[in-house]
C-alpha cells in the first residue's frame, strides 16, 4: 500500500508515517515533491535571487534529510518553513537593499521580446517585488511565512522570535504597506 493513500491529501502525515518507518530519503523526498515548490517560492520572495533561493532550498532539504531521525512528532510546515526563513536572514545578512537591486537589475536585463501575456505577468511581478521591497524586513518575513508558507500565526511567531499577536501586527504592517506601494504604482 502506498503512503499517499495511508495518509490521504496530507503531506505531513505521509512523511510522518516515513519518518516512523525509518525510510529518511523517502520522507525526504516527499517532503521535497509536495512542499518544495511553495519553499522555493518563499525562499524567492525572501531573497530576491531565484538562483541564490534555489541554494537555499537545496539546504533546507540537506538539513531536513539530516534532521528526519529527530522529526518523528515535529509539525513539517513549520519546520520547513522555519529553517528557510533562518536560512534567508542569514543571506541576506545587512546587504538586503544590494541584493534585491541586483535582482531586480538582473530581471530587467532579462526583458526580451515577449508574448504579450508573459510580458504582463513579468511586469506584474516586477510591481509586486518592488512594492515588497517597500515592506520592513521583519514584517515582510512574518507575511512570506504565513501566505507563502501557509503557516499560522503561533508559528509564524515563533519562527520570529515574537508573539502570536505581534506576528499578526507584522502581517497586517506588511499588507498595509503592499498595499499602499501597489495602489500607488496604478495610480501613477
């Protein structure tokens, strides 16, 4: 019998069962094909630099592989998530403006001739990244974690280093000031 199928639609669980099985590489694995998408794309949105979020990533998954024997009862998302987020503050390091600047310079280089949809949705993101560049690091973090990692707030709080409430506070910050950026960028 399949794991999927023990553990339904829900990754945790599928690679919880793994873990207890002592099958590390399989969990592993799992837990790289149903979550590393939406790590990668938080890593992303961190960082600014898809190739310096795919190392990211790929570390996440070294470390979870090394950490599987410890993570038999651990809560995956959170963990993910946490350790990614650690992660991204660690390379970001005080050079966060630089860094997304170059991003974002590399992005523009990279404008060709596009089919008019592709050309949208690329100018769209590049508005979203800068109104997300306009949000304070903490409460940019706090707000990745919970939409891009689909993390509750206990969790988001603690991933921190806050509380609950104040990780919402950083959240709703976040939201108040994309919004603002981006309701500026269409009225201009």
């Amino acid at each position: 019998m399949d794991v999927a199928e023990v553990a339904g639609e829900d990754a945790s669980e599928a690679v919880q069962i793994l873990i207890r099985r002592c099958a590390y590489r399989e969990a592993t694995d799992e837990a790289a094909r149903t979550l590393g998408i939406d790590v990668g794309r938080f890593c992303k949105a961190m960082l600014g630099d898809e190739m310096v979020a795919h190392g990211v990533v790929h570390e996440v998954f070294v470390r979870f592989f090394d950490a599987t024997p410890t993570l038999e009862t651990a809560p995956l998302r959170p963990w993910l998530f946490g350790n990614a987020y650690r992660m991204c503050v660690e390379r970001l390091g005080g050079s966060d403006e630089r860094q997304r600047a170059d991003a974002l310079q590399l992005t523009r280089d990279d404008d060709r001739r596009l089919p008019a949809d592709a050309e949208a949705e690329r100018a769209r993101a590049r508005r979203t990244r800068v109104a997300l560049d306009k949000v304070p690091p903490r409460a940019r973090g706090a707000a990745l974690l919970r939409y891009c990692g689909r993390i509750g707030y206990a969790d988001v709080g603690k991933i921190c280093g806050m509380s609950e409430e104040e990780a919402a506070k950083q959240v709703g910050r976040a939201l108040t000031v994309l919004r603002d950026a981006l309701s500026e960028e269409e009225e201009a």
